[in-house]
C-alpha cells in the first residue's frame, strides 16, 4: 500500500505539473490573440488607408482623362488653323504668282532702293524699279513698266519699254524716250503723242492748248487782211478798203478807214474778225520835207 501510495504521490505531482504547463501555454495563446488582434486592427487601418489612396487614383484618373480630351480638342483646332494657314498661304502664294514674275532677289542694291521684278535693278542710291527688267541706275530714278530704264539723275520712265535717260527727265507712256535734261516726253521720234484736255495756259510758263494757238494764227491773219490795201490819198480825201489774211489755216476778214487830211498828216482806222476773235487798229502818220 504504501508502494501504490508514492506511486499516486508521484502521478498527482506530474499532473500538476502538466497543470502548470498547460497554464503557461494558455497564457501563451492569449497573448498570442492579442498580438493578432493588434494585427488585425493595423490590417484594417492600412486597408481604409489603400481604400483612400484608390480613390485618388481614381479621381486623377478622371481628371487625366479630361485634360486628355481636351487637348485632344486642342490639337483638332490646332490642325484646323494650321490646315486654314496651308491654304491662305498657298491661294496668296498663287496671287503673288499670277501678279508679279518675282521680287528681284539681290537686285536693289543701291542705298535705300527698291526693285519688284523678275530682272529688275535699282542700283541707284533712293532708285526704285518696278516691272520685269526695269532698271533705275541713276540716284532717285524711278522706272516703272516692263523693260523700261531711268537712267537718268532724278529721271522718271513709266510704261513699257520708256526710257528717261536725261537728267531730271520724264518719259511717259510705252516707247518714250526723253533724253536732253528737263523734258517731258511722251512718244518717241515716229511715234508722237497728242496731248489732250488741256487748260487754257494762264501763267508765263503755261503750256498752251490748241485753241489758244488757232487764236493765235487767226490774229495773224487779221493783221494781213488790215494791211491788204494801201490806199493812197489827196488832202482832203478818205477811204474805205477792205480785205482778207490767212495764216496756218485761219482766215479773217477786215474794214480798213483812211483821212488825209493835210500833205503831212494821214489817218487810219480798221476792224478785223476771224476764228470768233475781234481784232482793231488805229493810227496817225506824218510826213516830213
């Protein structure tokens, strides 16, 4: 009996023991637990947190997707102007073409020259040369129309093929030419030109018209037809004559009055019309021994 009793002794000793083991182990497993549920709570945190960031993302996404589209938008207007521009450059491109041959590339080199033109020059200083082969060589020369050449100091050529090559010298019209200093001209020998719709000239330096000329010529005539008779006289006499001039075209006729009334002293008087004039004269003579 008391073999069976140490024996029991022994088995409730190792049974406690198992007791305090198995304690220790439950201690063990709950503060495992709660380092899980730590686990599981920072688990949760980070999860609400990448629950955020997605949504961000998300938000920017949408976002980017706008500003994608609108610089899509961008890009189609983009095309559009620049496709607007291609066309406005070419139809102006095409204009220029059909207007003008070229713009002389290197052929104003005169200071402050111009030259438009396939083989225009303005060598000139202040030269300008407008048209295909104008050229202005001379200082402030002008030459405008195809072939047309001022080369002349302060010259001026407009029309095709003028030509103003004296100094200060105008050309005007296609083929003139002016060559002596301070002309205008406006045709060529064999090719004269008839200046037409000009005013009356008033001033000294006035040009005159035709008009002005014919009444001119008319009063020549009218001094030949005053003069037509020399009708001589006794004292005591008078007389009528009458007759009639011609001059460059124009006639008149006239009425002429003579008196002597002494051997020394003679009289006249007369009227003279022709070309829409009125002309006169009147006079006294005398005679000496």
């Amino acid at each position: 009996m008391g073999t069976v009793s140490s024996s029991l002794t022994g088995v409730s000793t190792s049974l406690g023991n198992v007791s305090t083991s198995l304690g220790t182990v439950s201690t063990s497993l709950t503060g495992v637990s709660t380092s899980l549920g730590n686990v599981s709570t920072s688990l949760g945190t980070v999860s609400a947190s990448l629950a955020g960031v997605s949504t961000s993302l998300g938000n920017v996404s949408t976002s980017l997707t706008g500003v994608s589209t609108s610089l899509g938008n961008v890009s189609t207007s983009l095309t559009a102007v620049s496709t607007s521009l291609g066309n406005s450059i070419s139809t102006l491109s095409a204009s220029v073409d059909a207007r003008f041959a070229s713009i002389g590339l290197g052929a104003a080199t005169g200071s402050g020259s111009s030259a438009f033109g396939t083989g225009s020059s303005a060598s000139g200083s202040n030269s300008s040369a407008y048209g295909n082969g104008a050229i202005a060589s001379a200082a402030n020369a002008t030459a405008l129309g195809q072939g047309s050449r001022a080369t002349g100091a302060n010259s001026t050529a407009l029309g095709q093929g003028a030509q103003a090559t004296g100094a200060n010298s105008v050309a005007i019209g296609a083929g003139s030419i002016a060559s002596d200093p301070n002309t205008v001209s406006f045709g060529a020998p064999g090719v004269e030109r008839r200046l037409t719709n000009v005013a009356d000239g008033i001033n000294q330096f006035d040009a005159v018209n035709m008009g002005q000329l014919e009444k001119a010529y008319s009063g020549v005539a009218m001094s030949f037809a005053l003069s037509a008779v020399d009708l001589p006289l006794g004292v005591g006499e008078q007389g009528f004559t009458v007759g009639v001039g011609a001059f460059e075209g124009e006639t008149a006729g006239a009425v002429s009055y003579r008196f002597r009334p002494t051997d020394r002293i003679s009289i006249g008087a007369g009227v003279a019309a022709g070309n829409g004039t009125v002309g006169g004269s009147v006079g006294i003579g005398f005679k000496f021994p």
